[in-house]
C-alpha cells in the first residue's frame, strides 16, 4: 500500500504535494510584515481523534518537505526515508507527520522568488529578511490551518533542529516532545564565516543582477554552485573524504597539468554544485543562509540559554556525531548544560559515525533507536 | 525485577515513591527503569557509554551520555532527591569531588562501591604479591577502569573528613546482605546512603 492510498480522508488538507495560501499578516522578527503566506507542506498518517499523535518534521537549509515522498524534481525517494515510512521511528502507521517547505526557500512556500502582491513581479532581494523564528511561527499557521493544536514532537536535524529548538520557546504549550539532530543553539563565527563564503559566490556572478534574474530566464547558477560546493565539505568529514575519495584521479591515469578535475573529489563536488542549482533558487539561499546566521536562541534571553529554556515543558532529546565538525558535540552539550540548569527533562547522545554532519541523513541503527525510544516514552 | 544488580536491589528497595533521582553512571538503565516503574520515581541518567546511553534512551528513559568528573556541575543544588553513584566512584579521577557533587546535586547520595579489603584481595596481595583479579574485579591492574582502588574503611574516612552524615549503609557478601561487623574484611560491597 502506497502512502497516499493510506490517507482514508478525502480532506483537501491533508496528503502529499498539499500548499495553502494563508492571509496572514505574519509578522516577522525584522518588524516587517508579510501577506500572503504560501506554505507547501505534506502531511502523511493520520491525525487521530484526540489529536495527540501529531509529529512535525523539520527540514534543514536545503531540504524541503518531500520528507517521505519522491522529489518531484530530482525524482529521488524522500531525504529521510531512513527514519520516517512504515515500521520506521516516524511512521504514519502511528503519527500523523507533517513537513513544510520553510518560509524563504523555494519549492512553494513564500521566498524570494514568490510574487510580491504590491508590484506583481517576484520579491526577489524585496522580500524581508526572515528569521528561524519566523519560519516557526508560519509552521505555526500552518498547523493552524490543519486543526492541531498540539505537536506529540517536534523533529529536526541541522536547521531542523535550529526550528525544533525554537519551537517551545514560542510555543511552551504547543510541543509535548522536542528533537534535535546535529543542531546547534547558535550560528558560531565559523558557521557565519562559511555561509558568507557561499553568498558572496552568488552575489559575485554576474547573472546574480543583484538578485533581478528570474525575468531573464537565467540564473547565477555559477555562483550558487560554488556557494554549493563550499557548503558540501562542511556536511562531511576529513576521515569520509579520505575513505571514499583519498587522493584518486578521476578516470584518468596520471594527472594532466591542467585544471580539469583531476580528482575525484574535485569531479564529486563539481557534480554536487550543477545538481544542487537544478532544485534551489540562488536568492533563497541567500535568504536562508541569513537566517540561520542571526539564529542566537540566548539573545533575546540576556544571553542565557537556560533562561531560554524557563517557560517550556517539553521533554528533549538531542542526537550529536563525533565527526561532525559544523555543528559539533561541543555545541549539544551546551544546549542540555543549559535544558539542565533550567531544570528541564534531556536525553543527549554523540553517535559514531564517518559521514560528519550528514551522518543524520545517512544509514544510522543507533539514531533509529534513540528516535523511536524517545518518541514512545513521549506518547 | 529482581534481576538487578544486588547492590542496585538494595538502592532500589530504598527509594521512596514518586521521588526524583538521578543515577550518575546509569549504564544501560536497568536502575532507572525499575525504580521508574516500581516506585514511579521521576528518573534522570548520566552515563559516559554512547552505546550504553543509546539504550537507555532507546528503553524510554531521560539518559544524558557525560563524564561523571567534568559534567555534574550543570545540576542546580538539591534538584534531586537521590543522586546515585553506583560502582563508579572507583572509576572517576576525583572520587571526592564527585561525591561532592552529588551531595550538591541531591538532598541525599546512594554510593556503591566494590570494597578493595575483602579478605580475598588481602589473601592475593599478601601470598601471590599480584594485585587481586577475582569475581567482582575481574580486569588485571593494567586494563582495568578502577582507576582509584577503596575499602569501606577510606570511606568512611572521607565521610568523617569531609564532615557528611551516613544515613544508611549495607554490606553485600556473594550477593546477600551481611552484617557490618568486621565489613572492611568480610563484605565484597558497600552501599551507604549520606548527606551532606
């Protein structure tokens, strides 16, 4: 049985490839406001007659809400089928799980490329700076529009778990159960430093136009894979790059005193960079990478993280990998330290694995386990 | 559930119910879970084991994977009614410090530890000259985690030094309870219940 087949309700709501244009005002963290709201989500499961099984899934900069279902796209199988489908930790067997495209990327949900109602053209650089916060408060909408009331958890990895974090700060009443995968509780000067590497790649291609290209048919595809390119080394580790690439030439025999990709990782990040410009718009890049760089959870607590912590009530769960170097274990333990001192409930685990920070999208037993124990006791 | 551990028995069965605890070095849970279901106690877990966490928590229970020596200092004072250290303080690099902590951490303190006096370490220090490899410390001097060796004697020394009160405390001789006469010789473990 497919999972569509497996919604028995015929509400327009719910099930895959679902959008809905809310009136909003929602206002943003800027002073800025926006109206519309478009927000592309899936919803798979069912919500059940208490409306206590309700799991919204977090994605992370680049991802999208194909959480479970092929990309309509790329026509890849969901990016984290390995922890959400049947018999798995997250499985709509049980939950009624919902993904939303984040406010400011660009598979549907409002973003740059949206249309401003006030000029009929796309926002582009016009559309306001957003927050994570603000992504939170339109999954808030969203939730609204669907009739729950209450998250049984909150899921996320990586700037999943960014949301996943800011969930019962805004929220204390509305999470029962928070999960963080390889996250953070702010944006650190090297995490900064990466992303205005990668902005600074689309900004210098001149097909950028100062972010006026979607008329023009072309895009800084250059720059934005580049920008691509960067990021991707920050998702691995030295140790994975080693095992699957070491220093091998790319099927060539000897190397060729040009600049060609010689290598096979210079070929394998190539390829990451063109195969990433095909699913995701430059300027929502730009707008995200933002975000998450003015994402400081104690800032607006006199720089406390415990005080941050003070009014929520849900249980926590955070899930670090040791080689994971962009947002290392270091940084979870910061976050339980502070759950600790707020006298909140935590469960912290650092898992091995080669993969680095993308270990949490990757084949992981022992992450499947500590989801699903969690998640049971949460129930 | 008496499949615990005889000194986490004895801790178990001296848990009043509904109480919060926290077990420092909680392996894979096994304390937790009982207490949790027996005593209905709000239970939390340190333990330094990422696989041993990952259980834990894959058993529904609030583990934190930490370092007993270096992570205790996060708890507020008196957030717990029973902090627990069961057959790690041998373990930690400051003992001392340790039990401090959990006299900070909890209004009262459960410590077990296996007790190095036993007559059967004496007997094979004194005849065989080699430090005691027996049932209840089985690793060799070199490949052992019991990096601070103790008799019940030190610790009751510690306890009078550092001014602490004992509540309670059992002595445990091939898994059954015995008397505290003659204890630094006779018992293999001690558990004592103390406050600060």
């Amino acid at each position: 049985m497919s999972m569509d087949s497996a919604i028995a309700s015929t509400d327009q709501r719910f099930g895959l490839r679902r959008s809905v244009r809310l009136p909003g005002p929602l206002r943003l963290d800027s002073g800025a406001s926006l109206t519309p709201v478009d927000i592309a989500y899936e919803t798979y499961g069912t919500l059940n007659a208490q409306g206590s099984n309700a799991i919204l899934i977090c994605h992370a900069l680049t991802g999208d809400q194909f959480v479970a279902s092929q990309h309509p796209v790329t026509g890849k199988p969901g990016w984290w089928t390995r922890a959400v489908g049947p018999g798995k930790p997250i499985d709509p067997e049980r939950h009624f799980i919902v993904c939303a495209n984040v406010l400011g990327s660009c598979l549907g949900s409002s973003g740059p490329a949206s249309t401003d109602p006030a000029t009929g053209e796309p926002y582009a650089m016009r559309f306001p700076v957003i927050t994570i916060a603000d992504m939170v408060r339109a999954q808030a909408m969203l939730l609204n529009h669907l009739g729950v009331e209450q998250l049984a958890a909150v899921v996320g990895g990586s700037m999943g778990g960014m949301q996943a974090l800011v969930w019962p700060t805004l929220y204390p009443d509305r999470v029962r159960a928070v999960l963080v995968i390889a996250s953070t509780a702010r944006h650190s000067a090297q995490n900064i430093a990466f992303h205005e590497v990668g902005r600074q790649a689309i900004m210098a291609d001149p097909r950028w136009h100062g972010g006026d290209y979607y008329a023009s048919g072309d895009s800084p595809s250059a720059g934005l894979a580049v920008a691509r390119m960067a990021a991707h080394i920050t998702y691995l580790s030295e140790a994975g790059l080693t095992e699957k690439f070491g220093r091998k030439l790319q099927a060539r025999e000897a190397k060729t005193f040009g600049f060609d990709a010689d290598f096979q990782v210079e070929s394998y990040l190539r390829h990451q960079g063109i195969s990433f410009v095909e699913r995701f718009d430059a300027n929502s890049y730009l707008y995200i990478t933002r975000a998450m760089d003015y994402y400081d959870l104690a800032e607006d607590h006199d720089g406390s993280l415990a005080r941050a912590f003070s009014e929520t009530r849900a249980r926590f769960c955070l899930i670090s990998f040791d080689t994971d170097w962009l947002y290392p274990t270091a940084e979870s333990r910061v976050i339980v330290h502070a759950l600790h001192a707020a006298g909140r409930e935590v469960s912290f685990v650092e898992l091995a694995s080669p993969y680095g920070h993308d270990a949490f999208l990757l084949d992981a037993p022992d992450m499947n386990r500590v989801i699903d124990g969690f998640l049971r006791a949460c129930e | 559930m008496s499949l615990l551990r005889p000194d986490l028995a004895v801790i178990a069965d001296h848990i009043p119910d509904g109480a919060r605890v926290l077990d420092v070095g909680c392996g894979d849970g096994a304390l937790l879970s009982d207490i949790r279901l027996r005593k209905h106690a709000d239970v939390r877990g340190l333990e330094i084991d990422p696989a041993n966490v990952a259980a834990a928590v894959g058993r529904g229970l609030p583990v934190v994977q930490g370092d007993a020596d270096t992570d205790l200092g996060y708890y507020p004072d008196k957030s717990f009614d029973f902090a627990i250290l069961s057959q790690t303080l041998q373990t930690t690099r400051r003992p001392d410090k340790v039990v401090e902590e959990l006299l900070r951490i909890g209004k009262q303190a459960f410590v077990s530890f296996p007790n190095f006096a036993h007559w059967r370490g004496r007997l094979s220090l004194l005849w065989g000259g080699r430090m005691p490899v027996t049932r209840l410390l089985p690793e060799r001097w070199y490949d052992t985690p019991n990096i601070h060796h103790l008799t019940i004697d030190d610790f009751r020394a510690l306890v009078r030094e550092r001014g602490w009160t004992i509540d309670a405390q059992w002595f445990l001789n091939d898994e059954r309870t015995t008397g505290s006469a003659n204890a630094n010789l006779f018992a293999e473990h001690a558990v004592f219940l103390l406050h600060a």
